[in-house]
C-alpha cells in the first residue's frame, strides 16, 4: 500500500487502474477500468458532487487490492470487494467517498428488496453476484441500510454503477481525475 503522503495516494490508485484495470469485469463488455470510469461519468452527468464522484470510480478498487482473486464472484465466493476498498479509502478520503463504496452491494440488495423493476435492470453477471453477496434484503436489513446516514448517495452510486457498462463509450479516463482525488485526499 502506498505512503502517507497524497502525492504518493494518488500514484498508487493511478499504477493500479494501470495494472489491473485491462482485466475483464466479470464478463461484462467492459474492462475493470472502464467500468470504474464510465460509473463516474455517469456521476458527473448526474451532476453529482466531487465526493460522489469520486465514490464512483473508485467503487471497485477493492477487487484490485483484496485477497481474493479478481474473478472471485463468478466463481460463487463473495471477495467482499465493498469493504476492502472502502477500508482503504476510509484512510485516505472523508466518509463521503468510503462509505458509499462500503455501501454499493448493500444497496443493490437494498434495491432488489424495494424495486419489483430493478432485478430486471441489472446485467447477468450482477444477477449472478447477487446471490453470493446476500440476495434481496430482508425487512430488518432495509431498516438498518436506511437508518445509515451515507444510503441514499449508496443507491445513487449504485444506479450508476449499473449504467457504467457500455461496450465501446468514450469518457475520461481515471488521469481525468487527478486534480479531483488530490484535492478530496484527507491527509
């Protein structure tokens, strides 16, 4: 993991969309990397603050720096990508960024639970992963995910993490961004 100081931060996650992000995303028409920034264009179209933003493309990182090998949730073992990258960003980013990330599979659930129609938004492999992670909340889970302050920008995030799939989109990528993760870094 990288240093303390932000200059440091910021490589690191920049070396690891370099390193990672060409691997395919669970058998989506989209590599890990353009995934994670097509959810953050998504954020910026919805005009969405820095923090959510920011959330957005980094919602995955954990399957990049988790023990569990990338492919983990097509195999049926659930890598708890979610909390390991919210962990990391936790030390880094304010609770704005983090616990969104933390909250991005909770919210899928939670959404199952509470939308008859957005089962049928979701794409196969997000169908697929749903199950390892829990499947549709129960009643006492919805209490709980709405009693949390960060929920409702968790669903946002979430929305947009399934709009962030299109073969061939030109966005920005993640060195786009640069100015933005610097200046969010808490350190």
């Amino acid at each position: 993991m990288p240093g303390t100081n932000s200059a440091s931060v910021v490589d690191f996650i920049l070396d690891l969309f370099a390193r990672r992000g060409a691997t395919e995303y669970m058998g989506e028409a989209v590599s890990m990397s353009q995934h994670m920034e097509q959810t953050a264009a998504c954020a910026v179209a919805d005009g969405a603050a820095d923090e959510l933003v920011i959330a957005a493309l980094l919602h995955d990182i954990g399957h990049f720096i988790g023990d569990h090998p990338i492919d983990a949730l097509e195999k049926g073992i659930d890598n708890n990508h979610e909390e390991v990258g919210a962990n990391y960003l936790q030390a880094h980013f304010s609770p704005e960024v983090s616990e969104p990330v933390r909250l991005h599979v909770a919210a899928k659930r939670y959404l199952c639970a509470t939308d008859p129609a957005y089962l049928s938004r979701l794409s196969n492999a997000s169908v697929n992963s749903l199950e390892v992670q829990g499947g549709p909340m129960s009643a006492a889970e919805i209490e709980g995910f709405e009693a949390n302050p960060h929920h409702r920008a968790a669903v946002k995030l979430r929305l947009y993490d399934d709009d962030g799939k299109v073969a061939g989109l030109t966005i920005n990528p993640l060195t786009a961004y640069r100015a933005t993760l610097q200046s969010l870094l808490c350190e």
